[in-house]
C-alpha cells in the first residue's frame, strides 16, 4: 500500500466544496481542514505508484478550487492505529 500526503492550496471561499470533493475521489482516505500555509491536507491510500498520479495529477488538481497542490510520498509507517475503532460508537 503507498501513502501519500498532499498539502492543497485552495479558494478560500471554496474550502467545504474542495475538501467534499477530494473526499469523494477513490483512493482518497482522509481530508483534513487546517490552519497554516495550506488549506487541506490529504491522505491517499492506493496499490501502485501509478495510482498516485492517477488521483493527484489527474483527479484531484482538477478540482474546482483547487490552486496548488505538494504530494509528498510516506516511506514507513511508525504509528498504527484503527480510526474506525476510535470513532466508532459502540453500536453493531
């Protein structure tokens, strides 16, 4: 699995739509909101190194609002943890 992390510049009065959308494209796991020099930071979860590119420089920078992006690709992981279990509510 790779893991990449891309730092998106974008409209600022286009945030929500930008980060529903980037959301929305497969192998996109998470968008964050955040403060600081960027808008979003996005997580890509996908098989191949192809598929970056596939998500970034095909479908993501196409993106209304989107105006810059920097992908940066993860090497190793050194912390795991299951999101789905801390968020989940305890209902089955």
């Amino acid at each position: 699995m790779i893991t990449a992390i891309v730092f998106v510049k974008a409209d600022v009065a286009r945030i929500p739509e930008v980060a529903q959308a980037i959301a929305a494209l497969d192998g996109v796991s998470e968008v964050y909101s955040v403060t600081g020099q960027i808008d979003l930071i996005t997580l890509v979860r996908v098989a191949h190194h192809d598929d970056v590119a596939g998500v970034v420089a095909d479908s993501l920078n196409k993106i209304p609002g989107v105006q810059e992006t920097e992908t940066h690709i993860a090497f190793r992981t050194y912390s795991k943890h299951d999101l789905e279990a801390a968020f989940s509510l305890g209902l089955d």
